[in-house]
C-alpha cells in the first residue's frame, strides 16, 4: 500500500516539475489592452459592423483563447478601453511610458498590444520611434467583434502572442499581426474600413504567421527602436501638430485654423505628389514665416511618394515633404521629431531616415 502511495506522489511530482520546467521554459508576455473592436460586442452573430467597441475586458480576452497558454506564459493589464480614434497625445505617452518600463523588465519577454483599427497605424508607428528595445512589441486589433460569424479577433490575438514570444520577432520594430500577416508598424495602414484583411504595407508585409509560426521575407529599412534618437523616457508632452486636406477648390481656412490653434506644423494631406493648390501657397508661406512647419504628405490611397522640389519649391519655401509617409503617419513623425528639433531641415532628415 506504502508502495502505491510512493508511486503515485512520484508520479505527481514529476508532473508537476513537468509543468514547471514548462512554463519556465515559457516566454513571459504581457498583453497591453486599451480596446477596439477586438473588444468589442454586438447583439447578434450577424453584426460584422454593428456593435460597441471596448466592452470586454482584458482577462476575458485572454479566456477565450486558452491556446494563448500553449506559446507563453501570459499575463493582461487594462491600460486603456476606449474606441481607438479616440486616442489623444497623452493616451500615446501613458502607453508608451508603461511599454518602456515593461521592456526593462528580465521576466517580460515580449508585449502585445490590442488596440481599436482605427488608428492602430498611428500608435504602432509612434512606439516604433520611441521605445529603446528590440524585444517584440506586436499591435493586434480585429476587424469583427468576438461575437460575429467569422471573427478575426482571436486568431489574430493568438498569432500577436506567438509573435511576441518568438525570438525571431526580436529587432524587426514595432509588429503589427492583422490577417495573418506581420507588418511593420511604420509602413501599415488600414486600408479598407470592412475587410479582415484591412491593414497592408504599400511596400509589403515584413512576414506571415501560420499556426504560430513566424516566416520573414524583409526587413524594416528605416530607423527604429533601439536606433532611434528618440526615447519615451525623455519625452513628457507632444506639440500640437494637424492635417488639412487637399482637394478641388480648396481655400487655405483649414490651415490658417489648425495654426491659429496652435499646431507647430501642419501636414498638407495633397492631391498625387503633395501637390498645393496655387491659390494656397501664399497662405501657407505666411504660416512658415510665422514659424510654423509646412509637411507636404500625399492622400493617394495606397502609398503616396512626396519628392522635394518636383512640382512645388519646397528649398524655396523652406517646406518639409513627408517621403512615403501618409498624412496620418507623417502626423507621428512631426509630433515626435519636434519634441527635438524645430529645425526645417533637420526635420527634413528625419522624414528621410524614420
Ligand atoms: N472604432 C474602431 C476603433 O476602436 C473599432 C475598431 O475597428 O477597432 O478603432
């Protein structure tokens, strides 16, 4: 009798160190939640694009992908839940702070962030020029509630955690795991607003992640992370910087407002090459010589490219162009990079490197 007591208390303590050595083994994830529709609920299984955003909380997120326990040790914080497109200034430095101070820590191997879609492509690219690590930051967010037919949200969860925790995800900047797809966080974009495979790269995903696996084709070829001169821990406030969009029989009111309203630059969503309206030139060099930075961004859909002094004198009017940056993202960079330099064309050097 001893002897079957024995057997079965070695028999639990070897599965117990089993279990132990596993999750020891285990990289540790920390998954940030601020909301979107990946928490997002509808009354029926029918509503792909009718339901509230950021109801469901991060642990029951979390739940509902036990399979998240089968690649890393993982663990949720509720920073935020809000709809994404309401994200201000402050909602970026408050998640950039906490991302930095979790990277710092030994037992966190790698973050993922769901976010809403909406302007998950802005915050992916401002951790991108701000957080000194190269451990996986992975942003995930899903085009259909948990509760509709063919949600995307826990697939895509699941492969932002297996992402996180690889090591081969290390270096690569800051991810983004929409579609079965890992992109970069500075090139992506939500492209079209009701398709699960919303978010593409003009220049192409870095990756794919098939069954947690992750499979590279490229890598990011501008500045990021841990090459970046800029460090979260030395910013504490982010300048007012606004888009005007331009378009047939445009006036120069919206820029004028965004400058009267205090906006250090302004980003010219144009038309094709950034190109400016000839009836809006005057105004917007009246706005340089007050000080204000003039960013020329294209609003062409899928990837504009802005080329200094093609169709405008930008070294004449001392403009900025943003490179392949869309206006959105274009808006991050002049946000960031004026937290250091209010240089025209320093920060022309910095639209050519981030
Ligand atoms: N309103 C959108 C947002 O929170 C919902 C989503 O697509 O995530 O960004």
């Amino acid at each position: 009798m001893f002897k079957r007591i024995f057997t079965r208390c070695a028999v639990f303590a070897a599965g117990c160190a089993a279990s132990l050595a596993v999750m020891a083994a285990q990289p540790n994830v920390v998954i940030l939640a601020t909301g979107g529709t990946i928490a997002g609920a509808g009354a029926e299984a029918t509503n792909s694009a009718t339901y509230q955003a950021a109801k469901v909380p991060v642990d029951k997120l979390i739940a509902g992908v036990p399979e998240l326990a089968k690649v890393a040790a993982v663990r949720g914080e509720q920073v935020f839940q809000i709809a994404s497109e309401s994200f201000t200034n402050e909602h970026l430095l408050a998640l950039g702070k906490r991302v930095s101070a979790l990277v710092k820590q030994a037992d966190v191997d790698g973050i993922v962030i769901t976010h809403g879609t909406d302007t998950l492509e802005e915050t992916a690219y401002f951790l991108n020029l701000v957080i000194k690590s190269d451990k996986p930051i992975v942003l995930v967010g899903s085009m259909r509630p948990g509760t509709a037919m063919s949600a995307d949200g826990m697939l895509n969860l699941y492969n932002a955690v297996a992402a996180a925790a690889a090591k081969d995800a290390r270096g690569k900047g800051v991810l983004v795991a929409m579609n079965d797809e890992l992109n970069s966080g500075r090139d992506v974009s939500k492209m079209i607003n009701i398709q699960t495979g919303a978010f593409k790269s003009p220049w192409g995903p870095l990756g794919m992640i098939v069954e947690g696996r992750n499979y590279w084709f490229r890598l990011p070829a501008k500045r990021h992370t841990v090459n970046s001169e800029f460090d979260i821990d030395k910013i504490d406030s982010l300048p007012l910087v606004g888009i005007a969009y331009g378009h047939g029989n445009v006036a120069d009111t919206a820029y004028k407002a965004l400058a009267a309203s205090g906006a250090k630059a302004i980003i010219h969503a144009g038309t094709g090459n950034g190109s400016v309206a000839k009836n809006v030139v005057a105004g917007l060099r009246e706005l340089r010589s007050q000080g204000v930075q003039i960013i020329r961004s294209s609003h062409v859909n899928a990837g504009g490219f802005v080329l200094r002094n093609a169709e405008q004198p930008d070294d004449q009017y001392d403009w900025v162009v943003a490179h392949d940056l869309n206006p959105q993202k274009a808006r991050i960079l002049a946000t960031v990079a004026l937290t250091k330099t209010g240089d025209s064309k320093e920060l022309q050097r910095i639209f050519w490197e981030y």
